[in-house]
C-alpha cells in the first residue's frame, strides 16, 4: 500500500475552500468527510480530511491563545 502525502498548501486551499462554501458550517462538514473515510477504512483519506479540519479550525478562530505573540 502506498500514501500520498499532501502538501500543506493544497490543505489550507481546501480549508478555504470549505469555509468559502459552508460558512459557520465548514468545520461539521469537514469533519463528516473525515468520519465517512474513516468508516470507509481510508486511514490515509481521514487523515488529509484531519489535516484540512484543523486548517478550517484555524481560519474561523476569532481569539489568540493565551501564548500567542501579536505581529
């Protein structure tokens, strides 16, 4: 068995894309996907699914974490 290894950009254009797409809803349906491929015994498709639900997380995140530096 072979794994493709996504590059981070393409993630984070997916990310985007979702939250483009669902608004307020693209973490759910992220994380659907990522739940469907691991039922479906795609470890390798949950993970990129994974990957993409935390970029989403990320996009929609209004506050810095309490150790977070301001640029």
């Amino acid at each position: 068995m072979w794994t493709i290894s996504i590059a981070d950009i393409d993630i984070w254009r997916t990310a985007w894309l979702m939250v483009e797409r669902y608004g307020d809803g693209a973490g759910f349906e992220t994380a659907a996907r990522a739940d469907e491929l691991m039922e479906a015994g795609d470890l390798d498709g949950a993970a990129t699914w994974q990957r993409i639900l935390d970029a989403v997380d990320e996009l929609q995140r209004t506050q810095r974490t309490a150790d977070e530096l301001v640029n």
